[in-house]
C-alpha cells in the first residue's frame, strides 16, 4: 500500500480553488440547516450529518464525469450536492414533499437522481457496493467509457459484500473506484475495536486491487488522489480503492448522544477542519479575501434558504398514489 | 408441437432470449463450464461465450447484487440461484433494493432483472437443498414471482419475465427438469397475470402450484374414479396473485383443498386460504383444507422426507374430508 500524501502542494487555479470552497460550504451550511429543521420538526427520522467530511466527497467527486456512475450510503447529503443535485429537491425530500428527489419516500438516506446518474444513498451498510459492480458491469459489456463511483463506510469494511465485490471486481476487472470514507467509527464502534487489520487499503490489495490512501481533510490531496485513481481505472487497469481518511464532526445521527469518544478528540480533530484548513490555505496563498469568502457565503445562504422555502411551499404526494410506484403489479 | 423436458424448455427460453436481445445475459455459480447445476444452460457458454453465460465465485449477495446494478445500468440479467435455500444469502439485496429502489426512488429506478432460483424438496437432499420457501417471497411487493409447473411455462413464463420492467422470480421445482411435455412451435412469451384450471371439475378445487401440481392431478384422477370431480388450479403466479380464478372455482364447488409444498404455518397455502375466506366465505359449504409439509427441517431418509412432504393420498384423504357423504 501506499498512502498518497501530497509531496507538494497540487497546483490549483483560484477559480478552482474557490469553487472547491463554495462546495464545502454548500454542505456544511446545508447540514446545519438539516440539523436545525431537524429540532424544529420539519425534518424526522434519521438523519446523518456528514459535517467535518466535505473535503473527501467535494475532493473526490471532481474526479468523475456526468457520464460516470454515483453509489452512495445514507450520509449522502454531501456526494448528492456535489454532484450537482440541487439543494432545494434534497431539502424537500428531507420535508417528505412529491417535488422532493426521491418524491419523498426515501428521504435523508435515499437521495436518487438517475440524470445524474447519482443511484442513491443506501442504508444497508454494504448494501451499495454490488449494485455498483452491476453498474460497473453494465459500461463494461455495453463498452461504455464510463467508470463506477462507490462511496462506503469504514464500518462496511466488515460485511462480506465488501469481500464479494472486492474480490468480483478485480476477478472481472471491473472499472470502479472504490471510495472508502474511512471517520474511524461505525457509530459507536472504532475502528480499532471491529477490524483485526485496520489498514483498509491493505485489504484491498490482497484482493488485486490497486489501493492508496489519503488525507481526507485535504481537498486538493483528496481530489488529486481521486484524479489518480480514477485515471488508472480509466486506463484499463481494473479497479481501484481509496481511503480517505476523515472524521465526522457530529454524532452518528441526531439521535446519538455521542457517548463512546471524548471530547478531547473531538477537539483535536477540528483544528483539523477541512474548510478552516483550506480557508487558511488559500488567504495564505492569496487566493483568497474576506470579500469572497463573505460573497461565498451569501450566495450559498440564498441557495439555502430558497431550499427551505421551496421545500415549505411544496405539496405533498397524494396519498391516492401511494401504490403508484411500486414493481410487479399486472399492468393493465 | 414438440416433445421435450423442462430443462430443456428453460434451456430453449434462455437460448431464444440470449439470440434476440444483446442486453441479456446469464450469471450463476457453474451456469458456463459447469452446464449449471441442474444442466439447465448446459452447451450455451460454447453458443454464447463466457461474457453472456458468466460464471461468478460464491457470492449470492454479490451477484444478485450486480444482477440488479446492471439491470440499472441497461442490460437484461439473468440471474441463476443454485438452490432457494442459498437464495437467503442474497435476500438483502432481494428485499432491500431490487424490490424497494422502484419506489424509494420516486419511480427514477427501473430493474428489470429476472432470477431465476431451482426449489423444493423430494430428492433426498435433506435441511438445507429442499425448502419450498418461494411463499416469503410473494411476501414482498415489489417483485413478481412466477412458479412454472409445466414444459410449455418453464419456456414461456421465462420469456415473459424478461419483458417485465421489474424484478420477476421464477422458482422451478427441482423435481420438475426431468418432466416431459408439449412445446408448442409457435410458443413465446405466455400471460403471467393468471391461474390455469388444469383440470375442470364441479365438486371440489384442489389449489396448487410448481412441483405440487402432477400431485394434485394424481389425486384429482384417484378422486373421480371414487366419483368425486375434482377441479385442479394451478396458481402459477404467486405474485401478484389471480384471486379471481380461484373464486370463481370456490363458487362453482363450495369446497377447496390448498396444497403447498411449504410449510403449514404462515404458508402460502394460508394466504390462499384467507382469500377465499375474504371473497368466498357465504360459497364455502366447508372449511378450506390445507396440504402442506411437515413442520420440519426436511430430513434426508426417504420414508422419513416422503413423510414430511404432501402425498398424493393425503391430498385425497383431505379432498374426501370436505364432502360429507364421501368422508
Ligand atoms: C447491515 C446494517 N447493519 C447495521 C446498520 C446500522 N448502522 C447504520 S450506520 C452504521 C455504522 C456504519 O458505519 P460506517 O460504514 O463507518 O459509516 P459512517 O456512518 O461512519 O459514515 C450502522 C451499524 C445498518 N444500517 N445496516
Ligand atoms: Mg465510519
């Protein structure tokens, strides 16, 4: 294995680099909207912040086309965002509205777009990784450019369909990139306390793979490693996993009091923040002002709020259509 | 009209399938090298290469898994689960998405995958290859399941699945490969959506499906040399289910007996059962009668597995039950 630190910083255009920015903004300001309609009743059942991992799925997600393929997990508010999903069909899903992605019968967990090619956030952890190999699958025998984008959790690193599909992605030489958002917790779980061998791209070697890993609250590291691995799978040389090393902010979910870490290392870790460091980054470099950051904000602010307006303003499915929607029934 | 097997009917399905469409392929554990498990697809790696007749490592979740991301991605997979009692390792991806991703996502995803999965018992093979537990699946909205119990279905159930936009089981009773019938030359896709009377008859019904079906005509044929006439149904699908068919006999004859191979408690034959009750109740001139198996983990020696599964003079001791004057 080999972890991918930047040796030097990857050259970014300010364009770019704000750019970046604003998208990690766009996540993190969305989430705590999330978070707050959430306490005010608006929004209901679970609910997973990905506050404090923008920089992995803002980073990564440069690297994949609009003709590539996104599988995601039930934390997919950010990869549903940055991969250009508006902001106001999310929140809408989120109030349970018919204008919301999903029509408002998958909610937090079930954003989908197939325009976008975006397959949705699933809840069964592992759950996503074949249903990616089948995508994979699909370009391949249709001899389709296109490559696969998997998004998982460091917690399903221990189901078998992550050995499965492993092991018949690289069998079948399979052009996915495996992205393994590795927060150190499977909600109360650490890392150490549920994985014999904790090097998760170690794993993936073993099974053929080509595997690094990277610093996941660096942006430009994630995105150059994605651009990478995303490079080589496009090259023909069959699949590839990524670790990104993270860490999230919040608790599991809104209904974890977040018991099982200490605050301490909460605190450690956010001197860490992926927007506070590039923010820090890019003024250093001066790339950045107090203008564009303060305009960056507004503008996402807007983005926002239209979103909660939106999805306040929108109706509801008609109950009438409840069954609408759902396979095998006679069609007459 | 020609002769053949149910394996063969199947064989001929896919092969006809595989040449019109390029969107559809086979993938299984042994479905290439192998010829499959029941030597179902025996000869077609050689007619359609390794691409189209895949075969995959020992990972049911993974490949029912891949079975419906393809099926997303625009191809027509057919998926072969060796037996229905592996079949439970890929339930995850059965209940939790190929049924569910329809709805969930608003109507966006479409996965017009096709399983098909061998099931039953009556071969000897003891608690872990011969459940009949195709009753859980038409549990689940979502999916539709279809049991082919004649040549002429095996061959046209499974082409009119592959002309479904989401997922459809087949499950083939294992007994039934060897079976031989008539295949029409003019055969295609069949109607899904029905029951058949497989044979009419005016004093009771006999209700059943897949591999429980030449049991129920046996003792159908053993009834009316005792003067009674029974009407046979075969259900054919499971879901969504033809209630019609069976109403309609119940009203005719006033008595029914449910035969099903699964087992008593929670069985499909009981939801069969509460249909008629639902649909019938003031038509039934006695209690709805239920054949099923033994509540047991299906045991290996013959006498003890000839026990557990339904007999056709059980069929027949339950059919005399409900007419009074012949109990
Ligand atoms: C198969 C399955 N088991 C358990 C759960 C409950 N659960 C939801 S998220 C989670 C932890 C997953 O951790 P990880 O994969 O690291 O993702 P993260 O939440 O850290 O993003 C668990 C145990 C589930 N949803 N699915
Ligand atoms: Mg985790």
């Amino acid at each position: 294995m080999s972890v991918t630190t930047m040796p030097e910083r990857p050259p970014v255009t300010p364009e770019h680099a704000v750019f970046l920015l604003r998208e990690m903004l766009r996540i993190r300001r969305f989430e705590e909207k999330a978070a707050e309609m959430y306490s005010l009743g608006k929004i209901h059942g679970f609910l997973h912040l990905y506050i404090g991992e923008e920089a992995t799925g803002v980073g990564s997600m440069q690297a994949f086309t609009p003709d590539d393929a996104i599988v995601a997990t039930y934390r997919e508010h950010g990869h549903a965002l940055a991969r250009g999903m508006p902001a106001r069909v999310l929140m809408a899903e989120m109030y349970g509205k018919v204008t919301g992605c999903s029509h408002g019968h998958g909610g937090s967990m079930h954003f989908f777009d197939t325009n976008r090619r975006f397959y949705g956030g699933y809840a069964i952890v592992g759950g996503g990784l074949p249903i990616a190999i089948g995508l994979a699958l699909a370009d391949q025998m249709q001899n389709r450019q296109a490559i696969t984008a998997c998004y998982f959790g460091d917690g399903a690193v221990a189901e078998g369909e992550f050995h499965e599909s492993l092991n018949l992605a690289a069998l079948w030489k399979l052009p996915v990139v495996f992205l393994c958002e590795n927060n150190l917790y499977a909600m109360g779980t650490a890392l150490e306390r549920h994985q014999a061998q904790t090097d998760i791209s170690r794993k993936a070697a073993v099974y053929g793979l080509s595997a690094s890993a990277v610093d996941g609250m660096d942006v430009l590291a994630v995105e150059a490693a994605t651009r990478e691995a995303a490079a080589s799978v496009r090259g023909g040389k069959g699949p590839y996993l990524l670790e990104l090393r993270t860490y999230r902010f919040r608790a599991h979910s809104m209904a974890d009091p977040d018991l099982y870490r200490t605050k301490e290392e909460i605190a450690e870790w956010k001197k860490r923040d992926p927007i506070v460091l590039f923010q820090n980054r890019l003024r250093e470099s001066g790339m950045l002002t107090d203008e564009i950051v303060a305009r960056i904000e507004a503008e996402v602010g807007d983005e926002i709020g239209q979103a909660v307006q939106f999805a306040e303003e929108s109706p509801r499915e008609p109950v009438e259509d409840l069954l609408k929607e759902v396979g095998g029934q006679n069609r007459s | 009209m020609s002769k053949m097997t149910y394996r063969e009917a199947v064989r001929a399905a896919l092969r006809k399938a595989l040449h019109d469409d390029p969107r559809v392929f086979l993938m299984g554990e042994d479905v290439g090298r192998y010829g499959g498990a029941f030597a179902v697809s025996l000869g077609l790696l050689g007619e359609f290469g390794p691409e189209r007749i895949r075969d995959t490592p020992l990972s049911e979740s993974t490949f029912v898994g891949a079975g419906i991301g393809a099926a997303l991605g625009g191809m027509r997979p057919i998926v072969e689960i060796m037996t229905i009692n592996f079949s439970l390792l890929a339930l995850d991806q059965i209940l939790n998405n190929a049924a569910a991703l329809r709805h969930m996502s608003g109507g966006q995803l479409r996965v017009p995958m096709v399983v098909r999965v061998a099931t039953g018992g009556g071969r000897q093979l003891a608690a872990q290859h011969s459940h009949s537990l195709e009753g859980w699946y038409a549990h689940i909205p979502g999916i539709k399941v279809l049991t082919p119990a004649t040549v002429a279905d095996a061959y046209g159930m499974l082409l009119a699945a592959l002309g479904e936009p989401d997922p459809v089981f087949l499950f083939e009773h294992a007994t039934l490969y060897s079976l031989e019938g008539d295949l029409a030359e003019e055969a295609g896709p069949c109607d899904i959506s029905r029951g058949e009377v497989r044979r009419p008859g005016r004093d009771l019904t006999l209700i059943t499906y897949g591999g429980s079906l030449g049991k129920a005509l046996l003792a159908a044929e053993q009834l009316a040399a005792a003067g009674l006439e029974a009407e046979v149904i075969d259900l054919r699908t499971l879901r969504p289910l033809d209630a019609q068919t069976i109403v309609q006999s119940v009203r005719k004859t006033h008595r029914a007996v449910v035969i099903d191979e699964a087992w008593r408690t929670g069985s499909f034959a009981a939801e069969v059962s509460a249909q008629i009750m639902e649909n019938a109740f003031d038509d039934l001139d006695a209690p709805v009668a239920r054949v099923c198996s033994e509540e047991v983990p299906m045991p290996y020696a013959k006498h003890l597995e000839d026990a557990a599964l339904p007999q056709v003079d059980e069929i027949v001791a339950a059919a005399r039950e409900l007419v009074p004057r012949h109990g």
